[in-house]
C-alpha cells in the first residue's frame, strides 16, 4: 500500500481533462499514421541520425528523416508538431549531451520497422553523473516519401533518464527495494 501512495505521489493525480495519454494517443495515431512500405536502409538511416545528433547541423539530418506529418513519442516527449520535434533534437544538441544507439535487431512486419536497440548517454555538464545505459524497442512508419511518420519508443525511461535525478532517483531505488521485499 505503502509503494502505491509513494507512486502516486511521484506521478501526481491527474485529472480527466487532461490530453489523452498513451496508450489512447499512440493508438490514435497509429489509426491515422502514414502505411507506405519500409524503405531500403531504413534502420541504418535511423541509427545513423541518432549517431550524429549531438554534431552540428542536426537540421538538415531531422529534415531528411521525418516527414512533414508525423506523430513522435520517446516517453519523455509526444509530439504531432513537426516543427517541435526539430526544436527538441536542437535542444539535444544543445545540451552537449553523447548519445550512443547500437541497433541489435530490425524486423519489418507489413508497414512497420521495429528496431531493438541499446543507447548510451553522456551528460558532459555533470560530471558526477554516470554515463546511462538502457534498452528499447521503436516502431517506425514511413510516409510516401519514405520519411518517417510515426515513431514510438518503448523503454526504460526510468533506467535512463530518472533514476540519475537527484530526489526522484532516491524515491525510485525505495519504491523498488519496498517492492522486491513483498512476498
């Protein structure tokens, strides 16, 4: 009971007139996302823009692997706003943030690309923080252009990103050890 008010806390009590939230959302645009076939090269293409996301320039990499219509979600950040998007990968750059995407496995089903994939981030500012290390699948669909339309990640965010924040890492390692101690 404990660990469910504890979550609660950290996630906060969200109201019902709040912007659907996944899976709502990501089902919604699904239903309406781009269904043209996997383009040839398309995994490496991916991995390559991921690989060069903290050069310069990141612009005209983003332009020429999104689409103009597009639905966008990491888990930290959902996004139908292209120009957003573009915004949000600048402010990755930005940030001076390292980041490492190795992809394990691309399986194409119908119209889809699923890739499975390792990332590595390096946070230069901080250097008490460790570098993060974590695990993820993203489904891709792509427009008639052969751009991306769609794109959904699943993966451990917590791992990630929030176990290295100062306050919410600590609540998280309890939550979890009070949760490994129930029989």
């Amino acid at each position: 009971m404990f660990a469910v008010a504890v979550m609660v806390v950290l996630t906060g009590c969200r109201g019902s007139s709040e912007e659907p939230r996944y899976p709502v959302r990501y089902q919604a645009a699904l239903d309406g996302a781009a269904a043209a076939p996997v383009p040839g090269g398309a995994a490496q293409r991916f991995a390559d823009f991921f690989a060069s996301v903290d050069q310069p320039n990141v612009s005209a990499r983003f332009d020429a692997l999104h689409g103009e219509r597009l639905y966008f979600s990491d888990t930290l950040f959902v996004t139908e706003d292209r120009a957003a998007l573009a915004q949000h990968f600048e402010r990755l750059n930005d940030s001076g943030a390292h980041i490492e995407v190795d992809i394990d496995d691309a399986v194409i089903s119908d119209v889809n690309l699923y890739l499975r994939w390792r990332m590595r981030v390096t946070f230069p500012d901080d250097p008490d923080t460790p570098r993060t290390q974590t695990i993820g699948m993203t489904q891709l669909r792509f427009d008639e252009t052969g751009r991306i339309g769609f794109h959904q990640d699943f993966w451990d965010s917590n791992e990630g990103i929030y176990r290295h924040v100062p306050v919410l890492g600590w609540a998280i390692g309890f939550v979890e050890a009070r949760m490994a101690a129930q029989p």
